[in-house]
C-alpha cells in the first residue's frame, strides 16, 4: 500500500507566475538607496556611525601605505561630518575605464578603488572601494574637496549623484582629502552621533596604526579629543588590560 504523503511533503505551488520581468536591475545608488542594510547593516545610530568610520578608513589606507599622519573628523552643529587627511588625495584625471574624474568614478561606483588593484594599497584599512560610494549614496548632500598637485579640486553632489564637474576651485600648496557629507534623513530619520562612541572607534584606529594623529571635534558640544600612540597595538593591548 502505498504511503499516504505528509502535508509537509505535498509539491509547492508552481502555478504563480515568475517571469523575466520580476528581475528587477537596480544601479549602484538605488541598490544601495532601497536596502541600506546590506551595505552599513542597520539605518539607526550604529548604521550612521559606520558612514565616519568608512570615510574615515579612506585616510587610514592612505596612512598605512606610509602618505598620512593626521586625520581630523568633525561633528558639525548642522549634523554634517567632516573628515579630513594630510595623504596624497583622490586623482582627479579621467578614469580609462569609466571616462569618468577618478574622483567621481571613486564616490560614485561601488567597488572602484584603488585597493583592488594590490599596487597602491598593499594592506587596507576597510573595504573603501564600497565605502565611499556608499556613504555618497545615504547622504542629502556630499562635498570632496581635493588638494594635490599644487591646486584645490571640489565636487559637489546629491543623493550620491554629481551636481557637476569636478572643477579648480583654489591653489594649494600641501595635498589631502576633505569629504564633507550630511546623512540623508530619508534613510536614518532623527539618528544622532554620539562623541564617545565614534571616540572610542578612532582611538582603537589610532592604536593599530602607530604614530598617526586622529582629532575628533564637536562643534554642537565643544569636545574634542586627539589620539596619538608612538607604540601602536601594543599600547592597545595594554589599554584593553588596564580595562
């Protein structure tokens, strides 16, 4: 006699159509735009911190391959925040690939950075390529600012898209990056950064990344605090055992 088949084992209910035209094809920016999760893992405070932090893994690259000893990250009164490098600064020249600035192609296209081609970054502070991309995407509004090769480059943009070129803006006679971003209200609602905690993550990158200077100001609280260690992870380690 044959086995009378368990309700669990019944066939699936093939009948719901399933076509092509379910496939739906997002751009980088509205990929990033519809599932923000996937990129920062949550929209609250911790997804908001995780935008400082991968701008601020861009410098901290740029201090590993030996070209930046100070990072300055300000919390600015108008909820924007502002970090900035003493490194080399983003190529502005056309990409041959995108024909596009390096700049733009940089926060603009997720995976574009210099980390993947193993040449300039021999060891990384964070996935960057992604990073850039990402935090221009879940921004109201983001500025690049560019010093390098004895001129000041900017791009403005909006929800991750360009208001325009990339355009000289100034002389400069050191080199470095400013990103400049609010993040959009439309993906975090009210989140807030707290000091203490974005303080606690810098001091831990200054740690690993000896006799490089990490200052954090905020402007809405009048706190600032600077991290420098001349002995790098060991002195983490004896932080973590003092605690």
């Amino acid at each position: 006699m044959a086995r009378k088949k368990k309700p669990s084992e019944e066939p699936p209910n093939n009948n719901a159509e399933y076509t092509a035209e379910d496939i739906h094809v997002l751009g980088g920016r509205e990929a990033v735009r519809l599932r923000p999760g996937m990129y920062i893992g949550s929209t609250d405070q911790r997804g908001l911190h995780h935008l400082v932090y991968e701008v601020a893994y861009n410098s901290i690259d740029e201090a590993m391959a030996g070209c930046c000893n100070e990072i300055i990250v300000t919390l600015k009164q108008d909820g924007a925040v502002r970090v900035e490098d003493n490194g080399r600064g983003i190529p502005v020249e056309i990409h041959p690939t995108t024909n596009l600035s390096a700049l733009e192609t940089v926060m603009t296209t997720l995976h574009a950075g210099a980390k993947f081609g193993g040449q300039t970054y021999k060891v990384s502070g964070g996935l960057h390529g992604v990073g850039a991309s990402v935090v221009n995407a879940l921004s109201s509004w983001c500025c690049v600012n560019i010093r390098r090769d004895g001129k000041v480059y900017q791009q403005e943009y909006e929800q991750g898209v360009p208001k325009g070129e990339v355009t000289e803006v100034g002389k400069a006679d050191d080199t470095g990056t400013i990103v400049t971003f609010l993040a959009d209200e439309e993906i975090f609602g009210k989140a807030t950064y707290d000091f203490s905690t974005i303080s606690e993550r810098l001091r831990e990158m200054a740690y690993l990344n000896k006799e490089l200077e990490i200052s954090i100001f905020d402007e809405g609280k009048d706190s600032e605090r600077t991290f420098y260690f001349e002995g790098g992870i060991t002195g983490f380690v004896r932080h973590l055992n003092r605690n």
